[in-house]
C-alpha cells in the first residue's frame, strides 16, 4: 500500500465510503455552534495548528482525514501530533488542550452518528502550580512604579489592565473579554464571565482598581464595545487580544527589570491574598474564584514552605 506523505507516521489513511467523505467544515460548524467567543477562538487556533501539522488546505480537510483514517489510524495521527507538540517543547498544559480539542471534536462526531469509536490519546503528565510566587510583592510595586511613567492613553491602559490582573486576580482572557458594559464605577463592580463559566458575576472593585478603570474610561469614552481597545492605527480589531495582552505585560516586566507574565500576576495576588488572610483557602478560594480548594494548596505549600517545614521536623527527630 502506498504511504500517504501527508501521514507522519507512514500510515497510509483508507478513506472510508459513505458520509464521511462530505465531513469538514459542516462538522466542525456544527461542534463550535453556542459557544463563547473566548472558546471559540482557542478552539480555532488549536485547530489551526492540527491543520498545519498535517500539511491539509483547511481545518475542515484536517478533521476529514482524522474521522476517515477509522479507529486506528486516528489515534496514530493523533499520537503523531502529540510527539511533535512534545519536540515543538510546548507547556504540558498547551499540549493536553490541544489534545482535548481533538477528542471534544471526534466526541461530537460520535454522538451525532458519524464515527462509533473516540480518540484514546492520553494527556501529556502534567505538574501544576511548580511555580506559584509569581515576581512577588516587591516585583509588582516596581511593576506599578514601571507603569507609572507614562500618563498617555496607553498608560492609563495598562495601569488598569495590571490592576485588573493584580488586584482581582482575572486571567488574561477575562480582562480582554471585559465590555465597557461590565463596568459600573457608580456601583463599584465589574461583571466577569470568568473560566468554565457560563454567566458572568459580580467582582467589587477596591478603590485603586476603580481609580485606574476611572482613568482609563475618561481617555476611552463611553462607547459601548470592548473595554481595551488595542492602540495601534494598523489594528483592525476592536478588542485588545490575549496575545496582546500579555506582550504589553512582558514588555512592563523587561522595563522594570521583573520576569513577568500574565497569570504570574495571578499567581502573585492568590499568594499575596494567603499571607495576608493567614492561610484562609474558603475566603481566598471565593476571592480567586477558584472551584476546586485542593488547587490552593499548591499555592500555600509554596508559600509557607510546609513541606519543607515538616521534612526539617522530621530530620531533627533523629
């Protein structure tokens, strides 16, 4: 049988008859129909990248040839696919999300009857939560001080974008999907449609937080639209992107002489909010919002070094 040199892994893909061969972009369509917009453009680029591993013309071609390769050649390319995510040295994180579009795509296939089988790749290893620090409150101050410098539209932007990030410890995805709709300065709280969620809640704003938005707003307007805008007359977009987002945040970092990022931001606030409730994971949990309290104890092993407290007990024992 002839290899397809489309196929990593030399495994020709028999193209099976019927409706498979019509599959594609209907499919993939139909799967992405209802979701957020947040969802939809990390599914998007996850699959952009599945089509440009495969060498297909579209993303709808790419999902073709998984679903007409049968059970096993599937689960071949998709063992390919994990290997070469694995050699491109990509975070576990983004390899297993990758992942987990592939088979949320192939178990939509399922259910509406056109294949019986489901992709069996299994998730890279993943080691959460090795670094939970983040720069620190000492790199934060000289963030906000970096920050400081500029009092153009750009810097009242990003002093409210750090605040966001700090002070309410949003993800980067959270703040760039904020409408000027959500805020309300008057009321003291901004709506947040936050991870796996499906309505948006009600976060306080404390003073600083809503000093910076105030700020921003009053270069910004009123407009109804995304709250951050990108800047730069060649953007097309209307909304800042995620990836902007977090270059504008490492761009503040190198100036301020931190190795910062995004959720670092996050990472230092959650570890902030431990010291300074004592260790309270029931409050800190509501406040990084957080479904999951056993996901804090990374954060307060990190913080407080319990491990290490209890193995130096356990040495001097001896």
């Amino acid at each position: 049988m002839k290899k397809d040199p489309m196929d990593p892994d030399g495994i020709a893909m028999r193209r099976a008859p019927g409706p498979l061969e019509a599959v594609g972009a209907g499919l993939i369509d139909a799967w992405l129909a209802g979701r957020t917009a947040r969802t939809l453009e990390a599914y998007r680029a996850d699959l952009e990248d599945f089509r440009a591993f495969t060498g297909a013309p579209s993303v709808g071609a790419a999902a073709e040839r998984l679903l007409t390769g049968g059970h096993g050649p599937a689960n071949a390319l998709a063992l390919a696919y994990r290997a070469s995510l694995h050699e491109r040295g990509l975070a576990a994180a983004t390899i297993n999300r990758r992942l987990a579009a592939l088979r949320s795509l192939i178990g939509f296939a399922r259910t509406v009857g056109l294949v019986p089988w489901a992709l069996d790749v299994r998730n890279e290893r993943l080691e959460p939560y090795r670094d939970t620090r983040g720069p620190g409150r000492a790199g934060v101050r000289r963030l906000f001080a970096t920050a400081e410098r500029r009092a153009d539209p750009k810097g009242l932007r990003d002093r409210a974008i750090l605040r966001l990030l700090y002070d309410l410890a949003l993800r980067r995805a959270e703040v760039v999907g904020l409408d000027r709709v959500d805020v309300d300065l008057a009321g003291g709280t901004v709506a947040v449609l936050g991870k796996g969620r499906s309505a948006p809640v009600r976060l306080t704003l404390p003073a600083p937080t809503g000093a910076a938005l105030a700020a921003w707003l009053a270069v910004r307007g009123d407009a109804p639209g995304p709250l951050f805008p990108p800047l730069s007359r060649a953007a097309h977009d209307g909304r800042l992107s995620a990836s902007g987002l977090y270059r504008i945040v490492r761009a503040l970092g190198r100036s301020a002489g931190v190795p910062v990022r995004p959720h670092g931001l996050r990472h230092a606030a959650i570890t902030e909010a431990l010291d300074l409730t004592g260790g309270d994971l029931r409050a800190v949990s509501r406040y990084s919002r957080h479904r999951d309290l056993r996901v804090l104890t990374f954060y307060d092993d990190s913080r407080a070094d319990l491990a290490g407290e209890v193995a130096r007990k356990v040495a001097g024992a001896l």
